[in-house]
C-alpha cells in the first residue's frame, strides 16, 4: 500500500493508517459487487478531499509565510502583499498541476524498470 491506493488514508509525514482495500477487494479475476464498488468510490472521494484540503491548508500556510508581514500593521493586505500572495498561489497550483501530470503519467506507464 502507498501513495496510490485509492483507499488508504495514507500521506507523507503522518502515521500509517491500514489500507481498507485489503479486506474488501475481491480476488483476483473476480468482478466487485455493488456495494464493494461504492465503498471503493466513497474511500476515493474521501481520500480526494482529504488530499486537497491538506493541499490548501499547506498552501496556505506558506503563501502567508512567504509574503505578509508578521506585525500586522493594517486590517487588510497592501498591494505589495496582495501580488505577492495572487503570485505564490498562483505558482503553488501551477507546480501542483505539473507534478500531478507526472505522477498520472507514470501511473499509465506503469512502474519503471
């Protein structure tokens, strides 16, 4: 289980949650039922959001880092500040965009060798 189980709960830098796929999948060459299916899609729905709230919160996190000031000098952001944060999401969806190409490519490909 990794990265790429569609049902796992597991991500970098936390704990390793068991995969539920292990109990649920059918066996090899058999086809899933119904309910085996749904289960499926909801633990990939849940993992998707999980993955882009995650994904937010870290954006987040270091957009605000990078580019405001931490004495709060005024209610709202100045203009150097608000550029610097339209810049900064914008690079940080755009290098998530690419690295997610990558990965789905060489998920078609299949494992190097």
């Amino acid at each position: 289980c990794g990265p790429l189980c569609p049902s796992c709960s597991w991500k970098p830098r936390r704990r390793k949650v068991a995969c539920r796929m292990v109990d649920s999948t059918p066996a090899q060459g058999a086809t899933p039922t119904l309910e085996q299916q749904q289960q499926m899609a909801v633990s990939m729905a849940t993992a998707e959001m999980e993955f882009r709230v995650d994904m937010f919160n870290r954006m987040s996190q270091q957009c605000f880092d990078k580019c405001l000031d931490k004495r709060f000098k005024d209610s709202e952001l100045n203009l150097g500040e608000s550029s610097c944060v339209d810049r900064c999401v914008s690079k940080y969806w755009q290098v998530a965009g690419m690295v997610g190409q990558m990965l789905g490519g060489s998920v078609q490909r299949g494992p190097s060798q």
